[in-house]
C-alpha cells in the first residue's frame, strides 16, 4: 500500500482566525452597547429617577380649527335683466315686453312675477343674447290693472355672467 502525502491546505489558518475574530467581536459587542454604564439591565431598570432641575413647562392644549371646504360655483351659463325700482310698495306685478317688427309690444310669458323688495331678476338664455328691444312694464297687480311705471328699452346680455340693470320710476 502506498500512501500519498498529505498537502497543506491554506485555508485551514484563514477559517481559524475568522472563528476568532467573530467571537472576539460577540464578545466585546455587549460591553459596547451598554455606554459607561457597568452594571447590569437590571441595575438600570431599578435606578431611582433623578429629579429634573428645570422649571415646570406649560402643557399646550391642541385647538381645533375648522377650515370649510371650497364650495364649487360652477360658472354662470346665461346672463340676466333685472328691474329696480327703489320704495316700491310691495305687490306690484312685472311683466318683460318685446317689440316686434311693426312696433307693437307683446309680454314674454316667463319673464311675469311680483316685484320683492324693489327688484326682479330674470336669467337669460346663451340663444337670447344681444336680442332687443324689450322693456319692463310695471302694474298694480297680476290682473293688469293700473299700469304705474314703463321702463326705457333694453337689449338682452351679450355673454355669459352679464347682468342687464333696468331702473324705472312709479308713475306719480
């Protein structure tokens, strides 16, 4: 039997000194993370608080603000006529006139309803703009009784958001 000789392998001194290394490592990692301290978890666990030497700071109550959310508007399509007549007395019925071809004058059957507060607003479509002539006609009430005041003539808005302000006075 012929026996071989055995060859020296490098890596045997290299894997002993890293096993070394690392348990030096463990070994001195736990000494590290304790600080200054000496002692033990359990030491510092049980450690008396030491009193603080600052003056007491006031505690700040959180306010609740409420901020509203925005409130989406969304752009006027149209425009408006509005009528005004200041001190009028409270009742009186309105009625928008056209004027046709010939001049004669014939009511607009949406545009009727009572004068509030000295003032009627009608909204106007895109198709109606830049039409005229038309006027306000004011009367006693909704059975056209007196007629008590007749405005100057008027064209309607010319783009979206326009508002047409129409003033006319009582008839004395």
């Amino acid at each position: 039997m012929t026996t071989q000789p055995i060859k020296k392998s490098r890596l045997g001194p290299i894997v002993v000194i890293g096993i070394a290394g690392l348990l030096l490592l463990v070994a001195l990692l736990p000494s590290q993370t304790q600080g200054a301290s000496a002692g033990t978890a359990n030491e510092f666990v049980n450690a008396p608080a030491q009193q603080s030497t600052l003056p007491p700071r006031p505690t700040a109550v959180p306010t609740v603000t409420v901020t509203p959310l925005p409130v989406y508007v969304p752009p006027m399509v149209g425009g408006s006529i509005e009528l005004r007549i200041p001190s009028a007395p409270a009742g009186l019925w309105t009625v928008v006139q056209w004027q046709d071809g010939l001049g004669g004058w014939h009511d607009v059957e949406g545009w009727q309803g009572t004068l509030v507060d000295g003032w009627q607003i009608w909204w106007v479509a895109r198709r109606d703009f830049r039409k005229g002539p038309f006027r306000w006609i004011v009367y006693q009430d909704p059975t056209k009784g007196a007629l008590l005041a007749v405005s100057q003539s008027f064209s309607l808005p010319t783009s979206d958001g326009d508002l047409v302000r129409v003033a006319a006075s009582l008839k004395p």
